[in-house]
C-alpha cells in the first residue's frame, strides 16, 4: 500500500505540550528542509506553550534510552507555529494528535470541518480519540476519506524544561519507544495506516526497532494503554509518601518525587497485576485482544513500561528489570499532587471507560471499581457520576457485540 505521496507534504502537530513538542522538533530534525513541520495549540494555551518559538526553535535533548541506540537530538526551526487551526492543517499529509484526553473534544470539533482526502490522522495516545473523532465526524457530516489511528502510548517518556514560571524551549526525552501497538478505525484501513508511520520520523525508532503491533481494533488499543495499569494504583496506593516528598521526608524537592522510584512496592505491584487481569476479562468478553504481560514484569520500579524501549529477550523476559529493593533514578518525575493527570486523566478516562465496558459486557471489576473509588473521595466526588467517558460519548453505546466489531472492523455503523 503506496503512501509516499505523504513524503512531500507538511506534517501537522496538534498540542503544544511536552509530547507535541518533541514530536515535532523530531520530525523536523528529521525532514531537514525537504518537507514542512507545523506545530499548533489553542489559545489560550498557546500564548505560553507556543511562545516565541518561531525565534528560538526547539531543542530536543535527553538520553533517550532504547535498545538500539536510537537517537536524535539538536535544535530545530519549525516552519509554521500557530493557533490558527485552518492554516495548520490546510494541504497536511499527515496530522498527529498529541495531548490529554479532555482536550479530544474541543480539537476534533474545530479539526473535523477542515480535514481533506487523503489526510492521516495519528493519535498519541489514543484515550478512545479515535472512537470520539469519527463520531464527531458523523454528527458534522465530515465525508472527507481520511485514514484515523491511533497508538498505545507516546513515542518517548518526555518532559518540557521549566525555568520557574518560564516553559523554555527545550524538551528532555528519557527514553524511545522500538515498539508501540496500534489500530485504524476501521481496521480495514490497517496496511494505510501502518504505511503512513514510515514518513513520520517521530516513528523512526519503531519503525527500525521491533516495528508497529498491530492490535486488534481501537479497543484494544485502549486496553494496550499501560497509563491506567501503571498510574493508577500506584499514585493513590503511593499517595502517602507523594504528599510527605519533601515533608516528614525532609531534603527532597517536592517536584523530585516519582511514582516509579518512591512509591512501587510489591503490594502495589500485585494490584497493578490483578487490574491487568481484569483488562484482559473485559477484552475476552467484547472479543479484542489485550497486550500478555509475564506476572514477573510486574515487579520492577519501571513495571511493564520498560518493554516498549528494551524489550524482551528470545525467552519473552525482560530485558531490563530494576528491582524493587534497590533505589534506581530511572523513573519519570510525578505525580506531585493528587490533581496530576495521573489521576484525573487516567481514573475519569481509563478506570471509567473499562468499568463501563465491563458493565455492558458483564465482566466484574472490583480492582478497577475501587480505585475509581479511592480517587473519587480524594478529590471529594464520585468518577463514576461526573465523568463524561461512557460508551454514548465515544458513540459505541446500544450496540449488540456483532454490530461493535462490525463498526471496529470495517466502519459499519449501525447503532
């Protein structure tokens, strides 16, 4: 499936956070001057996040820890930084969707009416994005014949630089994905979509490591999301020691603290994994596939993550652990307050679409159902009301289980 059409036309970033930043610097570093990189936030976001870019460019700099070696790093000049949506995505080949899940909505509505034949849409990370976007297609009548996808994660653990109040033109990558999971919607669209990964350099250390997975439909995409599994239990189990991080344990910076190198132990771990089982009872009933995990991964302060930039050895192990009894460095900062996207992204998006899907398909989630729970009386509310994630926001709610996968498979829609 020939996409090199997209080799000549302009790559769009949507978000201006750390991982849209570092997409684009990537792919700009990348291209060189053979092919545009645009980069877009909304206002008013924008007057912070895209501040005097077009002067200062971009610097993409950090370990970037991965297997091979993979690296790419030094200042770029973006061709185009903007908060005007028509201009950025006017004549784009390819349009990468990287933000937060509350921000789907509002972007889809202003992005859908501009979209053209031929686009590709990549969504990092998909948080049901894809479900959402062709919904609100079809509530705009958008008949554009674009191809919409979608990944598991982001490809890197990467921060934006901050200098006190000052967000400075600078983002650390800690490390590169050689392998991510992803789905079209619809499946049939698989081989363009998977295609168009290639001319998109933020991809290159996937595609020259161990390749895209295919996963089996954009549910199981969203199973694939390690966020929920890994944030959850760990940020309100862990929550004690967040909250006394520079406190009752005095000599630490409170921004220092990191769920992966303070908070994990082995109780902790054992909930992560007995979640995990409860994804993959709730994929079994629907009829999807779920990423398999050893129960030994579980166990190492960077728990499943490390695979997608270390992999596995020919024994399906990991091929780094770092062991709970030993202090490491290696984990990204945060949560730094219970109000981290950890909590408030993973629990009323992740934790709310798997309950509601266990519902709808009779699958229990006690593990699940209790941290939806927990976080609801830290933050004094309860997820399971105030969340607007359920089956009817995505658009796949009153459909018997042959009309879901008909949908997921081939964009037949009969709801």
């Amino acid at each position: 499936m020939s996409m090199e059409y997209l080799k000549t036309k302009p790559i769009t970033v949507i978000g201006g956070g750390a991982v849209g930043k570092t997409i684009a610097v990537d792919c700009k570093l990348g291209v060189g001057d053979s092919q545009e990189v645009r980069l877009f936030d909304a206002m008013p976001f924008a007057a912070q996040t895209l501040k005097n870019l077009e002067k200062t460019g971009l610097n993409l700099v950090g370990p970037q820890t991965n297997r091979d070696g993979f690296y790419r790093g030094g200042k770029a000049y973006l061709d185009m930084v903007t908060s005007d949506m028509a201009k950025a995505v006017k004549g784009a080949g390819i349009i990468v969707v990287a933000m937060g899940a509350y921000g789907h909505e509002p972007t889809f509505k202003n992005l859908a009416p501009l979209l053209e034949d031929g686009q590709v849409i990549h969504i990092f990370t998909d948080n049901y994005g894809t479900l959402l976007l062709r919904k609100i297609m079809r509530e705009m009548g958008v008949k554009a014949d674009v191809v919409i996808g979608s990944w598991s994660s982001a490809p890197y653990g990467t921060r934006v630089k901050m200098m006190g109040k000052v967000m400075y033109p600078e983002v650390r990558a800690s490390y590169r994905a050689i392998t991510l999971r992803g789905a079209s919607l619809p499946m049939k669209d698989w081989d363009k979509f998977v295609e168009s990964s290639k001319y998109l350099p933020c991809m290159d250390a996937v595609t020259q490591g161990e390749g895209p997975a295919k996963g089996n439909t954009v549910l199981d995409i969203g199973f694939s999301n390690i966020n929920p599994v890994i944030h959850v239990p760990a940020s309100l189990l862990g929550v004690s020691t967040m909250e006394n991080w520079g406190v009752i344990f005095g000599g630490h910076d409170h921004k220092t603290y990191s769920m992966y190198s303070h908070g994990l132990c082995p109780s902790i771990c054992e909930v992560q994994y007995q979640f995990y089982q409860e994804e993959i009872a709730i994929a079994k009933a629907i009829g999807v596939d779920v990423p398999t995990y050893k129960y030994e991964s579980f166990f190492s302060r960077r728990s499943i993550l490390t695979q997608e930039y270390m992999g596995l050895d020919e024994n399906g192990n990991d091929n780094v652990v770092f062991p709970l009894n030993e202090p490491t460095d290696q984990g990204n900062v945060g949560p730094d307050s219970i109000h981290h996207r950890y909590i408030t992204e993973d629990v009323p998006v992740g934790c709310k679409m798997y309950h509601d899907l266990a519902v709808a398909y009779g699958v229990q989630t006690p593990i699940i159902d209790a941290m939806i729970t927990i976080a609801g009386a830290m933050h004094k509310k309860s997820f399971f009301e105030t969340s607007k994630y359920s089956l009817a926001y995505v658009g796949i709610d009153n459909m018997s289980k042959e009309e879901l996968l008909a949908y997921l498979n081939d964009g037949v829609y009969n709801k």
